[in-house]
C-alpha cells in the first residue's frame, strides 16, 4: 500500500490476549486484529500450529510486515490496516 509520500508499513505489532495484536502502521493509524477464526478454520499444519498461544506470539515485523517464522504465516497489509478480523 502506497500513501503520496511513502509506502505504508507496520512500525509496532503488540500483543493483547487470546489471538489478538494491536498494529501500528507508519502513517499513525492503529488497528486491533483478531486472528482467531483464521486460525480455527484453518487446516495446514502449517498454520494449524499457530493455535498454540506461544507460537502466535512468536510474530515478528521484518520491512514493515508482520509475519511468523520467516513468512510461514503473513497476511495482507491492506487486510490488516481495514480489517478487525481475519
């Protein structure tokens, strides 16, 4: 996502509780995610083990985007600055 003067990024991804982070993107705007439907329909073990609340907090911001053991779990930017749930 491109604003006029720069490309929009994640600057701080913080945990809340359950499957829940609050984003911070890099022109203000904040935003809370709940990922836990995604996580309950999902079925590659990939993914599926990202249920265990440790390794969901394992996440990580790498060049503004949020991600999980090297992009093994990553979502949309736009996804995660509109929406509430994935």
């Amino acid at each position: 996502m491109k604003t006029a003067t720069h490309t929009l990024g994640l600057v701080k991804a913080s945990y809340i509780s359950g499957y829940k982070l609050k984003l911070q993107f890099s022109d203000g705007h904040v935003n809370t995610v709940d990922f836990e439907k995604f996580l309950k329909e999902a079925r590659n073990p990939m993914i599926t083990r990202y249920r265990d609340l440790a390794m969901f907090q394992k996440f990580e911001i790498e060049d503004g985007d949020l991600m999980w053991n090297d992009f093994e779990m990553s979502f949309d930017l736009e996804d995660l600055y509109d929406r509430t749930q994935m």
